[in-house]
C-alpha cells in the first residue's frame, strides 16, 4: 500500500488503528430533456443540449418545472446533482422574458461565486443569437473600486455577490442601486447550510432587510434556495427568509459515486503528536499525487494549512516528485492569487490543495479524486460537503481518508465509522430572536425605512425583530440625517474587522486576518506561517499587523484561559437546597497571558515570554453551581477537580445532543461560591444552544460519561477528557472515577423533582407548587 511506502500508514502490531468502508456508486434517475416540453421554449432545450445537457436527473427536471411557475423554492439534492443547473435554467428564462429584469445569487463563499458565474456563462453562451444577453459579474471586495461605480449605474442582469456586500454596498447605499432592486425579480441564496449559527443569524436577519427595501420599492422576486446537507431545508428557508410557502424538491434517492474511505487513528506518542501527525498528513498528500491523484487536503487551520503544505513541498523532491504540484489555499490570499489557484485545480497545474473550509462547499472540479481530512470538522454536515468536492466525475472512483486528530470527536468518528456514514443529516439552528443581534440590525433597518415602519414590514422582518425597531421608534426621535457606519456591523463574528499583514514597517502586504485571529494567532511575538514562508509578529497598528522573517523551524505555544464576571438568570432550579442548575447571560473574560518560543526540533524553549490582554464577551451558557459538597457526596477538597471532570463530559458530550458546531461553545470551571461549571456559547447572544442545554444536560452528562468510559485510560487522555487546551501532560490531573462518582449523583439528582424555581419576573427563587 502506497500509504506505507511513504510513512503515512504504521498499522503494524501496536500500531494505527485503520477502518475501511467501500460505499457503492448509487446513480440517480436520469430523464431526457424531452420531458421540459410545453415548460422551456426549444431555443432553451436546445441550449442545454449544445451544452451537454440533454438528459437531466429527475429532481432537475421536477425544480425547473416548479421554478418556472415563480413559486419560491428549495431544493435539497445531494453533492454533485446539478443543483446549479436546476435554479440557472428557470433565473435565466426569467431574465429572457423580462428584459429589465435582474437576479441576484448570493453566495457565502468567494470560491462558490467564481465557480457558479463560469458554470452560468457556459449556459448562456449556449443561448440563440437575437435573445436577451445574460451578463453576469461579480460584485464583492475583490471588484476594482474603479468598476463598482460603472456597474451601480448598469447593473449586468446577474450579479453574484456576498453577505458583506448585500449589507454595505445593496443595503448601505439603496439609492444607488434603486433601479436593480425595483426590477429584482430572482434571489437564490445557495449552500444555505452555511447560514448557522452567529453568522446564519446575523444573515437571516440581514435577508430580510434586504426583502423589505425590494418590496418598499415594489419587488417581490421569487426566492430559491440550495442544500445538499441540511435535514429541516423548509423550516431553515423559512427563518432565513422571513416567508411561507416554500416548495420543496428533493431527490427521490441519494446519489453518490463509489467512494473507498479509511479512517486512520494514528499511533503517535502524545509529547510529539504535533510534529508527527503534520508530517503524516503530509506524506499522505504524496502518496496520494504518486498515484496520480488529485487531492483537497482539508485543515483545521490556516496555519496548519500553511506548515503541511510547506512540509509537502519539501519533501516531494525525495520521492521524485514535482512540489511545483503542491499549493495551499486559504482565506486571506489575493483575489488574483485565490483564483490562480482555482483555475490551476481545474487545469492540472495543482495536484494537491492543502486548504481551509475556504473551498469546503460549491467548487465544482470532475477531476478531483481524494480527500483528506487532517481532523473532523466542526460538524458532520461539514465533513460530507469536504468529502463532496470529490467523486464529482463519475467514470473514476473517489478516495476519502480520515486522520484523527488526539481530540473526544475525532476518536470517536475514527472507531466508529458507521456512525459517520449512516448519521442523519443535522438540523440547522439560528437565532431570529436574538435580542443582541436583532439590535445590532436595528439602526441599519430603521436608516433604510427613514424611520417609518407599517404592519407589511412586520410579515417581512417578524414579530420579534419588528417590535424592537418599533419600541426604538416610540422611544426618541430619529435624527435628520443619521446614517449608521455600515461597516461596523460584525456579520461573520470576527470581532472587529479585517487587519492587513505587511512585511515590516510600510512594506509589502502579504495577506489579511480577523481581529479575533489576531488575538489568538497574532499577538505579537507569535510565530505566523503565511503561503508557506515563516514569519514572526514583531508590532501591530490599528489595521496592521507587521512581521518579519523568522526560522522556519519555530513555531510558539500562547496560553489562554476564561474568567466569569458577571451571571444573569434566566431560568433555574435548584435541587437539595445547595445544587442549581441555570440558563441565563454570562460576562466572560477571554485572557491572554503569554507565550513560549519553541524550536521544532527539539521540542526546546528558546523563550518564555509573559504578557497580558484580554476580550471580555457576553454570551449565553448554562451552568451547575454547588454550594454544599456534601450535597453531592464529596469532601470539600474534591469538589473543584470532580467539576472539572464534569465540565469535559458536557464538552465531548454536547454536539453528539444538541445540533451544533463543536466550536460554537465553550467550557470553564470556577472555584467561587459556589463551585461551577460553566458551558457557554462563543458569540454574543447566542443560537439557542444554552438554552437546548438546559432541557437536555442529563442527556448531555450521559453520552459524555459513555464515551470516556469507553477509553481505556484510568485518568483522562486526549482520546476522552484532555482539555482542548492544556497541555498534554496535565491529563492525568483528570481522575475520570471521581467525575464518574459525581455524574453518577448528578444524574440522581436531575431525576428528581426541584426543590426551588427561578422566577424571572421577581428575580428570585420561589418554591415549587
């Protein structure tokens, strides 16, 4: 096995545990275009045949049948099933037969838009002389400043653009685009998975902003949305949109090509795993372009994306191979470069993507024959859209490999593959009635109705996000000629903006990053990796972070940890008088405390460096307080270290319960009166998840008390209860039998009825009855 050959496979006695599944290929029903007739003018069928397009599958043929009516539309097919061609066709006979008429396709990432424009164009340059022309464009932050003005005045008839740019440039200057929107007849918001959590509430609310200004300026266009991996597509179209009525397109069955996966759970010594697993990563990408296979290596960070490439560029020239063929890509590249890259993977240039979830969703390459995934991503949904970017051609057989990470999620996917392959699809969670976002969106709204609004904009925004506008109305007057800063609204949750990174003082810019990136991978000091050259942070500015040259061999190791201030109940009991359980708002301070310089080689400090900041965020959590040790059947001396146990049950225990991305939450443990752990959600106001929790945490406790029981460890390793940031020799200070005790009393107790009930109304506890 070529895997063996290149040291990315060690499955000797003792050694990686591997777990090989072949799923088989399952094609779709597939039926002549003939079946369009009476639906699409032949110059139309004829296009599609010209294009290749003379058979369709049947849910293609059932949505443009469906679409062509005006109805709006969801469609949730599987990956590679021709959603793009199902919402194109109809956009494109819309835009024919209304000549003033234009559609907007709103995309959540830059490598969907340039993908799906190349894939529209091929359709209407297929189209009969004499029609209508479809132009399309682009329009976001990488459109030249000088071309923007140009296409405000003379809108194509499609544009593709971003979240950011329908807030700041659609919404932040209407009057400008006032004859696009009155004459917007189709919106299609594909990948609409992708709008969850922080960034899917703050869209949704976005969305229906959008909706209202198009229908103060008499527009209602048809909505069309896409999925392929999303198990409540109405109920999610519905809160993002603000409207009813949803037709819904399935495929009747579910498409795939044959794929061979292996799931790897390397055999790596924990005081090396960092090293190791990189350069297994590594060597696996070059098994793969040995044997001539097209590859998307799929990291969990933009560094780790950038130290592996540079691992496999170095090394190709051993094993006679080109590194020439090897690139990575990530957020933070240059349109220029990120595009370079694209075309690159569809030609043959590139053989091997080291990449981001920057290319995880829409990218639509044949030629791609593997996957590899370096960790599990945040969620199950997210690990078959990466998967998806391969076995897109269905003459070749695709490959999907899985290195598990020293992590509870990954360990468990990695021996339990069939849970991976047969888990249903997750349902998506946003918070249309959260009351930080909602004001947070509240200026922008009441700027963009000059303060007026009527009981039409109630159906568009809803009642929750209507009400609070109104109550701002009611309570003042609004100012002549106030315009909020339409760049100040976070969309996405980076915390601030976007910094530059230039090469020392008033050099060259080499890229960009988050200020929440910059807090944890910029800080100055820090060694940062950037299109595979090392750099290390020597001083930050307003909007500029400055590096210089550093060895490559360097890498730094900050220390990070959480305070609670301040905490707000909202709903609470209490059980022997002395044990509550709560959800309510929660004041946390994010600290950064310092650093140490480590040489790769070794695994020495070259130094210790100490420092202090901090970010204080309000979120939402649940928490369980104890007072009284002795009401839990433990010494007072034992109560903080069997919390922390607790607090790393709930955290490997919670996304296998509650639907949700494992990094939209955290957890901590205070040592205060009383003693509590805490899990809380990571961004301002949160999705419901805190809330979820406090319905179903002794589910929560019980799935993570089964899956460190199932390691054989005695006190706690990165495969159960490790905590995602201390280091590998604190585990031991973990003892799992006095967290099994303690869950084993927590699980009584929440089986019992509650002593004390939190009113909200009083602010107290009252007893129950």
């Amino acid at each position: 096995m070529v895997l063996r050959e290149f040291d990315a496979l060690r499955d000797g006695t003792g050694g990686d545990e591997v777990v090989r599944r072949t799923v088989d290929r399952a094609p779709l029903a597939i039926l002549d275009i003939a079946e369009l007739v009476g639906v699409l003018p032949p110059p139309y069928r004829s296009a599609l045949v010209k294009a290749g397009r003379g058979q369709l599958y049947a849910h293609q043929i059932d949505a443009i049948r469906k679409a062509v009516s005006g109805v709006d539309l969801v469609l949730e097919s599987p990956t590679a099933s021709g959603k793009t061609l199902s919402f194109t066709v109809p956009m494109v006979l819309r835009l024919q037969r209304e000549q003033r008429a234009h559609a907007l396709m709103l995309h959540p990432m830059k490598a969907l838009s340039n993908d799906q424009r190349r894939q529209l164009e091929e359709l209407t340059t297929a189209l009969p002389s004499g029609s209508r022309q479809i132009d399309s464009w682009l329009y976001d932050g990488d459109t030249e400043r000088e071309h923007r003005p140009l296409i405000r005045k003379s809108p194509p008839a499609v544009l593709l653009t971003n979240p950011e740019m329908l807030h700041q440039s659609f919404l932040g200057w209407w009057e400008q685009w006032k004859g696009f929107l009155a004459n917007l007849r189709v919106l299609v918001i594909d990948e609409m998975h992708e709008y969850r959590g922080f960034f899917g509430t703050n869209c949704a609310l976005l969305i229906r902003r959008f909706l209202r200004k198009v229908a103060e300026l008499g527009g209602r266009p048809q909505v069309i949305l896409a999925t392929a991996t999303c198990a409540n597509p109405i109920e999610h179209a519905q809160r993002l949109t603000g409207r009813s009525g949803f037709e819904l397109i399935q495929s009747a069955s579910a498409q795939r090509p044959q794929r061979h996966f292996a799931f790897i759970n390397p055999s790596i010594p924990d005081f090396k795993f960092h090293s190791i697993y990189q350069l297994r990563i590594a060597r696996a990408a070059l098994a793969c372009l040995k044997q001539g296979l097209a590859t998307l290596v799929f990291c969990p960070s933009r560094l780790f994306a950038e130290s592996v490439a540079k691992k496999a560029q170095h090394d190709a020239a051993q094993f006679g191979l080109d590194p020439g063929l090897i690139v990575p890509y990530r957020a933070g590249y240059t349109s220029d470069q990120r595009r370079e890259i694209e075309e690159g993977m569809r030609s043959g240039k590139y053989s091997v993507v080291f990449c981001t979830n920057a290319l995880e969703i829409g990218i639509d390459i044949g030629r791609l024959d593997c996957c590899i995934l370096a960790g599990f991503p945040d969620n199950v949904m997210s690990a078959w859209q990466r998967i998806g970017r391969t076995g897109r051609a269905w003459d070749r057989t695709a490959y999907v490999l899985f290195y598990a990470m020293n992590s509870a999620i990954d360990q468990f996917f990695a021996t339990n593959i069939d849970a991976f392959l047969t888990k249903p699809l997750d349902e998506i969670l946003v918070g249309v009635d959260n009351e930080e976002l909602i004001a947070r969106h509240v200026p922008y709204v009441l700027s963009e109705s000059d303060w007026k609004l009527g009981d039409t904009d109630r159906s568009i925004l809803g009642n929750a996000f209507f009400d609070a506008a109104v109550a701002i109305v009611k309570a003042q007057k609004p100012v002549t000629g106030h315009k909020p800063s339409y760049q100040r609204l976070d969309i996405r949750g980076t915390q601030g903006g976007i910094l530059h990174l230039k090469r020392n003082k008033g050099g060259q810019e080499v890229g960009s990053i988050s200020e929440a990136q910059r807090f944890r991978e910029a800080y100055v000091g820090a060694i940062y990796t950037h299109l595979g050259e090392t750099f290390r942070v020597i001083s930050q500015g307003a909007s500029e972070i400055y590096l210089e040259s550093a060895d490559p061999n360097f890498r730094t190791e900050p220390r990070f940890w959480t305070v609670v201030q301040s905490t707000q109940i909202v709903r609470g009991v209490r059980f022997r008088s002395s044990v509550g359980v709560h959800y309510g708002k929660v004041a946390i301070y994010e600290n950064f405390g310092g650093y140490k310089l480590i040489d790769g080689r070794d695994d020495s400090v070259v130094e210790e460096v100490s420092a202090s900041a901090a970010i204080r965020r309000e979120v939402r959590a649940f928490w369980i307080g104890i007072e009284d040790p002795e009401a839990v059947d433990l010494r007072a001396g034992m109560l903080t270290e069997s919390l922390r146990v607790i607090e790393q049950f709930l955290r490997i225990g919670s996304p296998f319960v509650i639907p949700c991305d494992r990094h939209d939450m955290a957890t901590l443990t205070s040592t205060g009166t009383p003693t509590t752990v805490y899990l809380h959600e990571t961004v301002p106001g949160g999705i419901g998840i805190a809330e979820k929790m406090f319905d179903v945490w002794s589910g929560v406790l019980e799935r993570g008390v089964s899956l460190a029981q199932a390691c054989d460890c005695s006190d706690g390793c990165p495969r159960c209860i490790h905590p995602p940031r201390y280091r590998a020799s604190d585990a031991g200070a973990l003892r799992k039998g006095l967290g099994f005790s303690l869950a084993r009393e927590l699980l009584s107790i929440g089986q019992s009825v509650a002593e004390e009930v939190f009113d909200p109304v009083t602010q107290g506890w009252r007893l129950r009855g």
